[in-house]
C-alpha cells in the first residue's frame, strides 16, 4: 500500500489574507495605557524591516515581543476580537477551495502559520485540517513574557522540515502538496512533488516560471 | 471533613413547614423561585412580608411572582392555574421586622409558627452605609425579633443570612466560626450594651448624616469598616446570646447568576455595580489593591448552598457558621477583575450599534492601583476643578463686559451660553461627587483589607449530597472559570440590568399576566386546619 499523502497550506496568504506582524501590531495597539500603547506598536512595526531584510525568525520574535506582561485575559478575549474582526473577514475563498479538494481527495492537511495559536488555534476546527503547526507565545503567572516557545515558526526555513514531517507521518513528500504565496514559501514548495504558488509575489512568480510550478491567482474576501 | 450523605432533598423538604423573611430582595427572590421549581412537594412556606401603602403583603409577592425575572422558571415549570399551585404552597403573612414579633399578634404568631420546621430570614439592608435609623430596625433588632418568633415553634430552627465581611478588621484567613462578645479588633464588648448605645445615638441625633457619622465611629473603633457590617455583626453577636438554635449562612459579594433562573440575571446594583462602571468612566485607575482578593460568589450559588444548609438545619445536623464565597478555592484578585471589567467594556462597545463616545472610552483601559500610586486624573482632582469652574462661571457675567450696542444684540445669548455651561457643569460635578462618595465607602473592601473566606463546610455538605441531587443542587465554585463568567454573564447582567438604573434609568419587569396574578384565592389544607384549631 502506498504511503499517504499530505497537502501543506501556509495559512497567511493561501488561507487568510493576514500577516503575524500585523496581528502582533493590532494587539500592540490594544494594551494597557496611550503611551505604553505607542511603544508597544513601535517594538511590533520595528520587526516589519527585519523581515523584509530576510530573517523572518528574528521578525517573528521581535513583533510579539511587543505584548509583554500582557494579561492572559486580554490575549484572550482580543484574539477572539481578532478572528471575528479580521481572520474571518479575510478569507480567501480559492485557497479554501484547494484545500477542500486536497481533503476530498485524501490528503493530510497541515496548516503552517506565523500566528500565535491563541489568535489562529480555531483554524484548525474551522476548515476541518489535521494539524496546525504555528506558534506558542509563553505565559508565567497569568502574563505573557514577550517570548515565543520554541520551534518558532516564521516560515518553512529548513529544506529537510518536509521531509522530516513526512517521515514522522509515515508521508510520501514526492506525492505531496503544498501551497504558497511568498519568496518565503519556496523552501517548502520544493520539499514537495506537487507545488503550487497562489497569489505569489513577485520572486515567487520569478520562481515559480523558472521551476515550471504551477500559479493559482486569487484575492481573498477584503 | 467528611460528612454523612444527605438523603434527596425532595424527601427532607417534603411536607415541611419554613417561615420565610426578605423572600423580596435580590438573594430571597432567587431562593424562594428555585425552592418552588425544583422542590414543589415542600410541604408550606410562610412568607413575612411588610406592606406598603400601595400594595397589601400578598399583592408585593402576587406581583413579584408574576412579573419577576427571577420566577420565569417556576412559571414555566407550572401548568395550569399558577395562583392555585401557589395558594397550595404559600402564604403570605403582612409582617415588619422592626416590630416585636415582627409585627404579629399572639395568634397569628402562634398560627403560623406552631408548625413550622425552620425559619429562614434573608432580609436584610444591605445598603454599605445608610442612616442607622433604616438599617438597626431591620439588621439588628429584625433580627433579633425573628429570633424571638422561634419560641412559638415546636423545635425552634432558625438559618440566618449574614455576610462574610462580617469579618471586619480581622483580614487575612477567615474561619467559619464567630466568638461571641469579641469584636474583629479584638475588643471584649457587650452587644447588648453597644445596641443600647447605639440606639441612643439613633434617637437622639437630629440629621442621618449625624447619625451615620456617630455610628460609624463606632463601628470602627469596634473593627467594622462601614455601618451595613457593623449592623451585621451585631445581629450575629446578638443571635449568640439567645437561646436559639441557629446557623449563620454568610455569603460574600453576591452578583449575578450563572444559570438560574437564567444566566446574567440579577437585580439592583450590587456590589459590583459601581465598580464596574467606574471601569466604564475615562479615569484611568480605580484605586484599589491588584493582588487583593474580589470574592465573587453567583447568586443561585448562594441561592443552592443555602438549601442544601437548610436541609441539613432540618435534619440536626448543620455546622453553626458557613461561609459561601470563592477566595479560598478559586480567587479572583482585584487587578484581574479590574482587568476583565475593561475588556467587557471593549468587547461591549465593539458591538453594532454601540455610541461614538462607548467607542472612544473603550479604548481608555482602566487599572487598578493603589491610593499612594494613582496617575493625575482622579474624581476628587476632578470634583474640585469641577468646584472651581462652577463658581468661576457662577460669577461671570459676559454682559458686564460687553459695549452697550453688543450687549443689546448679543448679551442675553451670551449670559444663556454661561448659564448652561454651568448647569452642564453642576451636572458633571455631582456625578463627580458621587463617585468619590463610593470610592470612599469602598474603599475597605477594595484597597485596605484582604480576607480570604474558609468555606469547608458548605463545600463538604455539597459534597454529601445525593446523587440524585446533584443536577441541580450541586454548585462547585472551584471550576467557575472568572474569565467566561465576568466576561459572559456579569458584564452582560451588569449592562442589562444594572447600568441602566445607574444612569437613572430603569429595568422593564416581565409584563403581567392577564388577569394578573392574585394570591390567596384559593383554602390551602392549613387553613381548614386552623379554622378547625381556632374554633377549639
């Protein structure tokens, strides 16, 4: 019997027309205090340069540090703000049709994102998906510390990650799918037989022609 | 500790005759509506009730009944004609507790209680600190005349419902237990002596604010932090020196209810109330102490612990003080509660519809902190400027500066504009006023003293319940989650039925049925009964 198979989606751009850095911005806005409140915003915009310089992981830590001693509460009750507000009205309806056709077909789906699973976590129950790999933000006492429990994840960096899930999961990589939309998504489009960009940026597109991937164009809801 | 199991409840209430007090207030209403709903084979329940000027003792309850949010269960629950499922359960007695034997005569009182298993008096004032002329009548010598009605019982069984912060000076851990004659200084004192004292005081001083101040000091020299304690603890004290078998049932902060009669339902202010909108001011910090306990406890928690207290009671078999709050299982600290508060008004005011000014005050997140930390703007920085201002303008007449020609054009509009800026101000001020007011009165409870309730007792007799029971008696306040229950149910209670009333508003009732509601149309087997005793 031949292994299965798993269809990798990257929610930020495939799934969900939003970004970490920017929900890690919008909770920044959103403590204690107009001051307080300012600085936090400018700590979470600071990591926007750094990931566009290319070191996502860095951007990734540095965006969330903004929400330091933030309460459990409020992380809470904002992250549910935040997906009514925001991740609901942000679907991308093409992304979400592959993925329902992926599933019909057998795959395993695996959602990769940037956001922290307090924010992202009902993503998992929403579209029906059998694994969220995302990010952990650490609590002591009721506050966050501004850290995020490691692995971090800020994108697929390392090209032996797909073939170390598939391994884990008793996979075939070969016959596997993933979807992406960015530069950053190229590591793991390659880890996978059957890639494919949706929506991409620019150097993906340039990517994309030049590995003969194929490119899905669509625009989520808003 | 471990305790024997109790058999259902269904069996100890049946055929049981309870004399009820205070069944119109917030705690009473909850009880009475789910005794009633969820053990209708109670044998008879006579409720003391005063009347008013408008509306007989059995017309406030028939009413009550009738329009009642509280009572939507019991209502559903009954097929049929409502008042005659009443009349077979309830009587309502015209009685005022300020009054020796409550106001009864000699028969009545033998009547009603020569059958009665227990007496259950809930009322109370529970205003923090009201003219002692209102609150000595009812909390002290009310109770002490409730007492007094158990002497026509056969077995006189008295459950009495206190508070927690009884506990006054004494902070810290708090054991279900009171020594007599002791004050929470720590002071030897006579309760007779200090009610005859104190009465003194009521009688002979002039104005409530004389009154209240006189009391007060009083109240604190003894170790209480307000009059509705002090009143409370004296009828605690008091109760100790009579020779009556009672158990003292003393809740904390009582808000609103987790499912019954439905969820967020409550009534009046509360305790919170004024907390909670303060939290829905532009002052940043409410000064109060983060890390202190906030011992919340849902009202038909209260409402299923005193049932299970009284079951016990009926049986022999109860603990003489139980304590119902949270702190020492499950604590909810100022800070979080504060905390929460501010994300309910974020939450409240992200919903369609909510006022530009909502919007806007949502985004000031208030936070607690304490007296010697506070930032800039406060109430009583505010309440002065607003004292200031008021007399600036008070004293500014814009005419007196005009020419003559713009006087006559202009002047009169002018001196309007002033005059309604300081009515717009006056306006600011007392609200301003009231604030600090309450902060004051408050601030015992939320910066200075940090208690934490013992509550073994309740919990192990909860835990001795019978399995049958524990649908709907059981109430374990150890798995309330603070976030979904402030969050889901007190702020959104709190926004339906107490805000309102804060802005000077009121709360629609339930509409009454038609034809509305009446009592004591139909003879109750009690009645035959003391026809046939009377005429012997």
């Amino acid at each position: 019997m031949p292994a299965a198979t798993a269809a990798y989606f990257r929610v930020e751009g495939v799934l969900v027309g939003r970004r970490g850095l920017s929900c890690a911005a919008w909770m920044a806005a959103r403590q204690h205090d107009l001051v307080g409140r300012l600085g936090r915003l400018g700590v979470a915009l600071a990591a926007a340069p750094v990931g566009a310089a290319g070191d996502p992981l860095t951007a990734t830590r540095l965006a969330w540090r903004a929400l330091k001693d933030c309460t459990e509460d409020r992380l809470v009750v904002l992250a549910a703000q935040y997906w009514d507000d925001r991740v609901e009205r942000a679907w991308n309806p093409a992304g979400v049709a592959l993925l329902e056709r992926c599933r019909a077909q057998g795959d395993r789906i695996v959602l990769l994102s940037e956001h922290p699973e307090a924010v992202i976590g009902p993503i998992r129950g929403r579209l029906g998906a059998d694994e969220l790999v995302c990010n952990h933000l650490e609590l002591a006492s009721g506050r966050l510390t501004g850290r995020l429990l490691d692995p971090v994840f800020a994108g697929v960096t390392d090209g032996s990650w797909v073939r170390e899930h598939a391994r884990r999961h008793g996979l075939d990589p070969a016959r596997s799918r993933a979807y992406g939309t960015a530069r950053a998504d190229a590591t793991l489009l390659s880890g996978v037989g059957l890639p494919c960009a949706v929506t991409p940026d620019l150097p993906l597109r340039r990517l994309a022609a030049t590995f003969d991937w194929p490119v899905v164009e669509a625009r989520p809801e808003s | 500790m471990h305790r024997p199991a109790l058999p259902p409840l269904g069996e100890v209430f049946a055929g049981r005759h309870l004399v009820v007090t205070g069944v119109t207030g917030f705690l009473g209403k909850v009880w009475l509506a789910q005794l009633l709903t969820h053990l209708p084979d109670v044998g008879r329940i006579t409720l003391l009730v005063r009347g008013q000027r408008k509306a007989t003792a059995a017309q406030r309850v028939a009413t009550m009944i009738d329009t009642s949010p509280a009572f939507r269960p019991l209502r559903h629950a009954v097929r049929g004609d409502l008042g005659a499922w009443l009349d077979a359960r309830i009587e309502v007695v015209d009685a005022d507790l300020a009054l020796p034997d409550c106001g009864l005569d000699a028969h009545t009182a033998r009547r009603v209680l020569s059958t009665a298993d227990a007496i259950v008096h809930v009322a109370g004032l529970t205003d923090f600190q009201p003219d002692p002329r209102k609150s000595f009548p009812v909390n002290v010598h009310g109770t002490r005349h409730v007492a007094d009605l158990t002497r026509f019982m056969a077995t006189p069984r008295l459950l009495h419902v206190s508070t927690c912060f009884v506990a006054g000076a004494a902070q810290g851990v708090v054991e279900e237990r009171l020594v007599p004659g002791v004050s929470p200084r720590g002071l030897v004192f006579d309760v007779h002596d200090e009610i005859a004292a104190c009465q003194q005081l009521i009688d002979t001083l002039p104005t409530p604010a004389a009154r209240i101040e006189a009391v007060d000091a009083r109240a604190r020299a003894l170790g209480w932090p307000n009059l509705y304690t002090f009143s409370k603890g004296l009828g605690e004290h008091l109760l100790a020196t009579l020779d009556v078998d009672a158990v003292t049932a003393r809740p904390s902060v009582i808000e609103c209810a987790r499912t019954f009669p439905e969820p967020a339902w409550n009534e009046g202010l509360n305790t919170s109330g004024p907390i909670m909108w303060f939290c829905g001011t532009a002052f940043p910090a409410l000064p109060s102490t983060a890390d202190h306990t906030f011992d919340i406890i849902p009202v038909d928690a209260v409402s299923r612990w005193l049932t299970v207290i009284l079951a016990r009671h009926l049986r022999g078999e109860a603990h003489e003080v139980y304590q119902l709050a949270s702190g020492d299982v499950n604590p909810a600290s100022f800070g979080r509660i504060v905390e929460l508060t501010a994300l309910g008004k974020r939450r409240h005011a992200g919903r369609p519809g909510a006022r530009l000014s909502e919007r806007l005050v949502a985004h000031l997140d208030v936070r607690s902190r304490p007296h010697d930390d506070l930032p800039w703007l406060t109430p009583d920085r505010v309440e002065g400027l607003g004292r200031d201002l008021h007399a600036l303008l008070g004293a500014l007449d814009p005419t007196d500066r005009l020419p003559a020609p713009l006087q006559r054009g202009i002047g009169g509009r002018l001196a309007q504009r002033v005059k309604d800026a300081r009515r717009a101000v006056a306006k600011a001020n007392r609200t301003s006023s009231r604030l600090v007011r309450m902060l004051e009165v408050y601030r015992p409870f939320i910066h200075d003293h940090d208690w934490t309730f013992v509550t073994g007792n309740v919990r192990g007799d909860v835990a001795a319940l019978h399995p049958d029971d524990r649908a709907v008696w059981h109430d374990d306040i150890t798995d309330l989650c603070w976030r979904t229950y402030w969050l889901d149910v007190q702020y959104t209670g709190m926004v339906r039925w107490a805000f309102p009333l804060m802005e000077g508003g009121t709360v629609a009732e339930d509409p009454p049925s038609e034809p509305a509601l009446a009592l004591g149309r139909h003879r109750a087997p009690w009645h035959v009964d003391d026809a046939v005793q009377g005429v012997a």
